[in-house]
C-alpha cells in the first residue's frame, strides 16, 4: 500500500476536520410570539396566540430546540418581544464562545400594518427588526412572520388594506445566514381559518414540518422543502376566498452552510405511520375539538410518516364523491400504523376542507371556571335593613363561551352569602338570628372584543333563597324564595392567556307578596376571576 505524501496527510486532515466541523450539532434558540391584540383601528385576532403555541411546541418537540432554549410570548408588548430576543442573544453569543453553532429562529403570528408588527398598543419595526437579525450572534437566524386578522370563517386582516410586511424578498450580500419567511406578499392580506383553528400559512408550515412537506422521503424536512410546501398550500386553499390567494414570501440566502434541516423525523418511535399499502389521496386529521391539526398528500406506493402527537385523530381521506372517516390513536412513544380498510364511507357534509355550516360544525367554543366576590343589596330602604338584608357573596361560576353564537357566553353561577343581625320589632327584645342568602342564576350574555376588553350586556334569571336562623330555639326559622328576572353587564379583562377579570353588575325585580303585594328590586356588584379550561 502506498503511503501518503505529507501533502496528502494535510489535505485529508483538513478534509476530515471539515466534515467534523460541518457535522457538529446546531444549538438553536427559539422566540416564539404570538398576539391577538394589535390596539387602535384593529379587531381582535382568535388565533394568534394558538399558532405561537403549536409553533412553539413543534419546535421543542420536533425541531431540536431545547425547552430551557425557547421562549413564548402571548400577547406580549414590543418591550417583552426585545427583552426575550436580548436573552436569548445572549446565550447564542455564550454558546458561540464555547464554540458550538448556533441558529436563532424568531417566530410571530399577529397584526402587522403600516411597516412594523403590532404588539398590543406597542409597535416594532420590521425594518429595525431585520437590522437586529443581521446582527444577531448566531450563524443562522430564520424569521418567520405571519400576520393574520380577524374576520369570519376565512377574515382579512387589518381595519384597511395595508401592506403585510415591507421586506425584500431578494437575497443580498448584507443578509448572509438570514432567512425571512413571511405569510404572504407586501400588497396582500393574510388570512386565518376557523376550520382549522389558525392561519393557512402557520398551519401548512406546521403541517409540513410534521412531515408533509418530506418530499425527498429521508425522514427530514428542510427549510426550502417547508416553505415550499407552505407556499403551495396556502395559495391553493385561499385561491377561492374573498380576499383573493395569498401568496408567502421567502428571502433566503444560507451561503456556505446548505439547506437547513429544521424538523428530523428519523428515530422517532411515537408518530403514525402511513404505509405503502394505504391508497393515494389527500388526509386529514381532526383532533377532538374539531381542528383539522395536519395533512398528508400520499401518493401511490409511498410511506409517509406524520410527526403527530400523542392523542386521538379522526382521519378524513377525500375521494371524488364522498369521504372515507376514521380513528386513530397516537400513543406515547410508539408508532400507529394506519389501517385504511377500517375507515368507512361518509358524505361531504362531513368534509374538514369545504366544512359545514358553523350552527351544525360549533365554533370554536370553550369553558372557564371562576371565583366570585361581591355585594348584594335591595333598592328599598327598609327591605336592606329589616327584611332582606345587604350582604356580601362568595361563589363560583361556569361559562361557555362562542357555542350559541360567536362572541355570545352562557353563564351559569352560584353565590352564598350571610351575616349575623338582630331583629327590631315592637314585641320582641331585639332576637338575634343569622341571615342566609343562596343565588343560583344562569345568564347569556353578548360580548364585543375591544383588543384586552370586552365589554358584555345580557338577560339574566336568578333563584333566590333567603331565610333567618334564630339563635333563639322557641323562634320558627324563616326563608323566603323566589324567581327573579334582571340583567347584566360589565367588562371582561383578559389578564394573560388563561387568566381573566371580570368587573359586574347586576339589577334584578321581584315580586313580593307574603304580607302585601310590592314591587321590589335589587342590586349586586361583583368581581370575577376566571381560568380558560
């Protein structure tokens, strides 16, 4: 065997340090927003802040981001958005001084308009914003903006027509590691979708990176392939809508380092499985709040693997003529293989593409859950200080909000209330005796969503039981109930992304007829704090 010639030697070590330098693992910092307010001369977004969190959990789960390394950010100001991203500048520029590769990726889903993002009453520049990426200490930093707004089943954004986002799509010599991708043109509206609980765009790209978008069939999905996939689809699905098509943007310009491999599918146990077997066509997957959560284009005798979570999935596969519907359980750390033969027949009016009509699908509905406090106390003088006493109230409260119609809450509640009192009549010395107060009330109330505030105003029906537990024995004890009619209004405070405050009140009438026919009214200010189920 002939050696190496000492240039040789040379060339080979530099080749294998090369390869050992291409090969070493990218660190990647995540900062994930999303917001649903974007102040003045906007509408309140709905999904927003559910894309920040999908993205936020494909990319730990699926993108190689550690948790420790990513930050999500819901309806957060300009302020927070630049603390987080001067974090985790900082550990990028750490983490390149211990010399390891690094990529930061920037995520936002909320209103842009008029040349800067949105955030609540605050607003950030997009062209500041792009100086702060060139700047940023990682080899690798990818944008991805996606600016929907609120509307119907498919809405426009924005008040008026404004330019989604005013960055060059052109790749320069300037913008060497920098990757922007945004959710449609700079003359164009994007758009979000009640079907399937997010953006068109955010969740095509989410789709892809759960393995959509692997056309190459190598368990990995990359940049190019992504965008690809998320351009193709978003265009395809708002071709029809009011709006017109919306086309995504993509400046991209990785010179030296390749494509980017941003979710790796191979290893990965826990997912579903689409074998060879299975026939060609368009499925979907519905979670159990009626979400389409993922697609997946099959085509003949290929495999296809989808990234999904852990939970249970309707399957929809579309034909010409009907549906084929199913289930499918992901368990945790396994794979599920799809067995096609078991899906059954159903009419496009089970469709999660074209979708039903909202009264027959349900908005997208959910609970709360609430502690109350308040004040309750009669009109009339001599009721609140000798009959029916004022008193405060403690209780709880269940509300389901969008079910019978957007924007409408159905309340159910339960307040206790008492304090101890003396009796003052003539011919008796002053009996001492605890009054009780029980109020079960039910309400529906219409809301109108003003960014943080939504103030409400509603019919509601109340069940009194009031009554006189007399510490003196030889006394009857007392209680009085009845159905009383009244309304209800207040302000509703979104504190944070589950947590809200409520500030109240309540007017009500009844008819009191034990001793004499009177017309009486009463009153109750509360407070109210709730958590989103």
């Amino acid at each position: 065997m002939r050696r190496l010639s000492g240039q040789g030697l040379v060339l080979l070590l530099a080749l294998v340090l090369a390869a050992a330098v291409q090969a070493q693992p990218l660190r990647r910092f995540a900062l994930v927003a999303g917001n649903d307010d974007g102040g003045a001369d906007t509408r309140p977004l709905r999904f927003a802040r559910d894309d920040a969190r999908k993205m936020h959990g494909l990319l730990t789960r699926l993108g190689g981001v550690e948790f420790s390394d990513a930050r999500l950010l819901l309806d957060e100001d300009a302020g927070d958005f630049l603390r987080a991203l001067a974090e985790l500048e900082s550990s990028a520029r750490a983490a390149r001084a211990r010399g390891e590769r690094t990529a930061l990726i920037v995520y936002y889903s909320g209103h842009a308009k008029d040349g800067a993002l949105r955030l609540g009453d605050s607003a950030l520049d997009l062209e500041s914003l792009k100086r702060r990426l060139l700047a940023a200490p990682a080899d690798i930093r990818i944008a991805i903006l996606d600016s929907c707004r609120s509307g119907a089943l498919t809405r426009t954004k924005g008040a008026r027509r404004a330019p989604a986002f005013a960055i060059d799509t052109n790749a320069t010599r300037e913008a060497r590691g920098l990757v922007i991708l945004t959710s449609s043109s700079a003359d164009e509206d994007s758009q979000e979708s009640d079907l399937l609980g997010g953006s068109y765009f955010s969740h095509h790209l989410g789709s892809g990176l759960m393995g959509d978008a692997d056309r190459s069939g190598d368990g990995q999905v990359t940049l190019f392939e992504a965008y690809s996939h998320a351009y193709a689809r978003t265009v395809a699905d708002t071709a029809d809508s009011s709006a017109g098509a919306q086309h995504p943007t993509f400046s991209y310009d990785l010179a030296g380092n390749g494509d980017l491999v941003l979710t790796d599918l191979r290893g990965r146990d826990e997912g579903l499985l689409v074998p060879r077997t299975a026939p060609a066509g368009a499925y979907y997957f519905v979670n159990p709040s009626g979400l389409v959560v993922a697609e997946l284009d099959k085509a003949m005798d290929a495999e296809r693997r989808l990234a999904l979570a852990p939970g249970r999935y309707t399957v929809k596969r579309r034909l010409a003529d009907r549906l084929r519907v199913g289930e499918a359980e992901v368990q945790r750390g396994r794979t599920t293989v799809l067995d096609e033969s078991r899906l059954h027949d159903a009419p496009f009016s089970d469709d999660p593409v074209k979708g039903v009509a909202p009264r027959e699908r349900g908005l997208r509905t959910y609970w709360t859950l609430g502690l109350t406090g308040g004040y309750h106390s009669f009109f009339d003088t001599p009721t609140r200080e000798n009959l029916f006493l004022s008193t405060p109230l403690l209780g709880l409260e269940v509300g389901l909000h969008h079910y019978f119609r957007e924007n409408w809450r159905w309340d159910v509640d339960l307040s206790l209330g008492g304090r101890q009192a003396t009796l003052e009549l003539p011919t008796l010395s002053g009996p001492r005796y605890r009054y009780s107060l029980l109020n079960a009330g039910t309400s529906l109330v219409a809301e109108w969503p003003l960014g943080r505030l939504s103030p409400f105003v509603g019919p509601r029906l109340a069940y009194l039981i009031m009554g006189r537990d007399f510490e003196d024995a030889s006394l009857p004890d007392q209680f009085y109930a009845v159905l009383t009619p009244g309304l209800v209004g207040g302000v509703r405070w979104r504190m944070s992304d589950r947590f809200e405050l409520t500030g109240r009140a309540r007017v009500h009438y009844l008819l009191y007829n034990v001793d004499a026919q009177r017309s009486l009214g009463y009153w109750e200010l509360g407070a109210l704090v709730t958590y989103r189920l």
